[in-house]
C-alpha cells in the first residue's frame, strides 16, 4: 500500500489495532504496535524495521514512539 492509500484506510485502521493490541499492558507497546502494523502494509520489500521506519517518516522514528 502506498502512503496515500493507509491514509485513506487509516482511522479504521487504528480501529482494527485497538483490538489487536488491546492486551498489550503498556500503552507505548500499544503504539508501536499500530506502527508497526502500518510498517508491514507500506510498499517496499525489507519488511525489518529500519527500512519499515524509514518509509513511515516521522511516525517510524523509533525514539518518538517511546
């Protein structure tokens, strides 16, 4: 998906994380779980963090998510 594309889908998106990581007991485990949910659908092959981060921009910065 492009960037384009998860922001179109994004609110029920973050819908669908809230179930999903609901159990997490810590809301930064919470967060970083949407983004990385958000990571695994962008485009690009390298689905490891640091090329997932790099295509999220500001939202893949991992200091800013802690």
């Amino acid at each position: 998906m492009t960037q384009d594309e998860i922001a179109a889908v994004r609110s029920e998106l973050e819908e669908f994380a809230v179930e999903v990581f609901e159990p997490f007991a810590r809301n930064d485990q919470r967060r970083r779980g949407q983004v990385y949910l958000r990571g695994l659908l962008t485009d690009g092959q390298r689905k490891s963090v640091e090329p997932m981060a790099a295509r999220l921009g500001k939202d893949g910065n991992r200091q800013a998510c802690g």
